[in-house]
C-alpha cells in the first residue's frame, strides 16, 4: 500500500469518526431536548422542504429507507398529530402524507435548535475552515 493510499485510508476513518460523533451527538440532543428522534427528524425536515403532500414511496425514496421504516415513523407521528395522511385522489393504493399546521410550527422550533446544535458541535472551526473543508468534500464528491 503507497503511503497515499494510507494516507487516505485514514482519511476515510476520520470522516467517519466525525460523522459517528456529531449524530450520535444530534440523536442525544433530539432525545433529551425534544423528546424527539433524528428518524422523526428527517421525516419532517422531508416534509417540510417539500410543503406539497408527498407519497409514502416518494417519502422513502427521498430519505433513501424502506417504506416499512417510513410507515412506522410517520404512524408515530400521525399519533402525534404533527402529519396526516390523506388518500390520493387519483389512485386509491397511495397515501399522501404532509405536516399539519402544529407540526409545521414543532419542526420550525426543531430545525431552529437542531442548526444551533450543529453549530455548537463545529464550533471549533472557523468560517474559513468550514468554506476550505465544504470545498474539499464537494471536490471530493465529484468523482
């Protein structure tokens, strides 16, 4: 192994480690301020992007999980009333699923708190840092 790939390779465990760190961290800040899940989370911040109802399919291929995952996180969520789900007009097998007007309200506070965490984790890197690092992962990504 060249001392590049080593290189690397090192690389590769050290994104990892951040990434593992910072949403472990995420996940308890969720559970502990929020009561809430990062699934729960995502499911929302999907919604909430979209603001138009989406389809469970559509929902899952956005978050890239299974409709089984989805099913059960967004039955939670109905139960919360924070969704509804709503039979499509067209095709009686699917369900359109969106935020109600609380859960629109709940997700704004969520996502208001969950940037400020993300803050507090990275607080460590300057503007520059985060500009320098964003471009390198993007070049990264052009493979």
């Amino acid at each position: 192994m060249s001392e590049g790939s080593k290189r690397r390779l090192k690389l590769w465990v050290r994104l990892l480690s951040v990434t593992r760190t910072a949403e472990a961290e995420l996940r308890e800040y969720l559970r502990v301020r929020h009561g809430s899940t990062l699934p729960r989370f995502d499911v929302m911040a999907a919604l909430y992007r979209r603001r138009d109802p989406v389809s469970m399919s559509e929902l899952s291929r956005m978050l890239l999980v299974s409709n089984g995952n989805v099913t059960a996180v967004v039955d939670r969520l109905e139960a919360d009333g924070l969704v509804v789900r709503r039979p499509s007009e067209s095709d009686r097998r699917t369900v359109h699923v969106s935020l109600t007007p609380e859960g629109l309200a709940h997700f704004e506070t969520l996502a208001r708190d969950h940037e400020a965490e993300v803050a507090r984790i990275f607080a460590g890197l300057s503007d520059a840092d985060v500009e320098t690092l964003t471009e390198i992962l993007k070049r990264a990504a052009k493979r």
